[in-house]
C-alpha cells in the first residue's frame, strides 16, 4: 500500500509540473509499472480529484480550473496539512486584537477553529466569514468589492479602500505558491492587490502555506520572504526552504 501511495504521489507531482502529460510520457517516467496499473493509478487519481484524466494523458487540477483554481477543489487537497497549519496558527490569534484573515482554503480552516473571543477580524473570503459567524464575542468585517468566483473572495478598489482605514496587528495571508525568484505568488491580480495592502497595514505578516506550494512558480508576486515576519507550514516542509526563511528572517512553524 505504502508503494503505491508513493508511486501515485510521484504521477501527482509529475502532471503537476507538465500541467499536462501524454500517456506515453507517463510510461517513459514510469517504465517499471504496467499499462494497466498506470490507467488504474489514473483512475483513481481523477476520483480524487488530484488530476483529471484526458483522452490519451492527465492534466493538473490548476489547468483544468484556471489559473486561480476553485476553492472546492482546494478542500479536498493536503487536508490533514491545513488542519495542522490552522492549529499552528491559532495560537498567533490573541484576544483583543484586530486581525486580518485573507481568502482561501487554508486560512477558512483557521477560521473553522477560531475562538470565540473579543476580535475585530476583517476578511476578504466568504468561506472565511460564513465560519467566524459563530464568534458572538468578535466583530467581523468583510472586505467590499468584486466577487471572484472561483476563490470565494472579494476584492477591487471597495476592499483597498476599506483596508485603507484599519490598522492590523496581524495578518494571515494565503498564498498559492512559492518559488525563489518570484517570492509568494497568487493567481489573481485584485487578489494580489488586496493582499498587499493588508500586508502594509499590519504589524505582523505571517504567511500560511503548506508544503506542496514550495518551488511551484506563480503568476502575480505578493510579496517576498523580507516582507514576512511568521510562515506557518506543516511538517512535511523541507529543511532547506526552513533554512531560506530562516536566513531571511522568518520564524517557521
């Protein structure tokens, strides 16, 4: 089981740094595998919504969605790594603070396990909010503006300039990858707008990411590791990008 649990892993890893592969490129980086056993790995990779299989190959989940990729796809992935990544972050979120809490799957897990405490939170994502409607002791705000569709958040000039106006202690920003020369990166330019006035806002930066976005080049830059103060991870982090954080500045959970 464990065998092939690594085997599907490496079809994962490999469809999604081709965005798109052949069969016979799957078979030429798996030469020791059977046909059979690849279509059935195939199979089962698509049911699970790690890869969508195409006539004669597969296709990354971020092909197929967009560049942005859809949030409910999102949920499905390296779950057990956000919820390790939001119980780290919970610990960050102290009582009487104003905190900001951007969109997307990973931070909509801090926001399942917040506690109902005296908080001023703004967010930029709807799943985010819908979660902190139970915290009858915190005010919640949500950022105005356009709705993106596939990542449940708002954005534009009504959320820049809402931000404007609030001075953060915290800010837990979501990112989609990172890679060295491009920084934290997402795939939607008000998205990425709105992120950096939320970072320039506040006093602490801190940046929640799980491990399988490292290395994976994006569109739009947020920022860099010198505008982060905290990422939080999940023990699957490698020790050389710990050590890049750790060079540059950054505590790493």
């Amino acid at each position: 089981m464990e065998v092939m649990d690594q085997r599907r892993n490496k079809i994962v890893a490999f469809v999604n740094e081709n965005q798109t592969v052949t069969f016979t490129q799957l078979k030429e980086k798996f030469p020791s595998v059977s046909e059979m056993t690849l279509r059935t790995d195939l199979k089962y990779l698509d049911q699970a919504k790690r890869i969508v299989r195409i006539h004669g190959g597969a296709k990354s989940i971020d092909v197929v969605s967009g560049n942005d990729d859809v949030l409910k796809l999102r949920y499905g992935r390296n779950v057990n790594e956000k919820k390790e990544i939001a119980q780290k972050a919970l610990s960050f979120v102290e009582p009487a603070k104003t905190i900001f809490v951007d969109s997307g799957s990973t931070t909509t897990m801090l926001a399942h396990v917040l506690n109902n405490q005296n908080n001023i939170f703004y967010t930029s994502g709807l799943t985010c909010a819908i979660e902190m409607a139970k915290l009858s002791k915190s005010k919640v705000f949500v950022t105005g503006g356009n709705l993106n569709m596939r990542s449940f958040s708002v954005n534009g000039m009504d959320g820049l300039r809402c931000l404007e106006k609030v001075n953060f202690d915290v800010a837990f920003i979501g990112v989609t990858r990172y890679a060295k020369d491009t920084g934290f990166t997402c795939e939607s330019l008000e998205d990425c707008e709105l992120k950096r006035k939320a970072i320039e806002r506040s006093k602490k930066v801190i940046v929640l990411m799980d491990s399988s976005k490292v290395e994976r080049k994006g569109t739009y830059t947020i920022c860099d590791l010198d505008q982060v103060d905290v990422l939080i991870s999940d023990s699957l982090l490698s020790d050389s990008f710990k050590q890049e954080c750790e060079k540059r500045g950054l505590s790493v959970y």
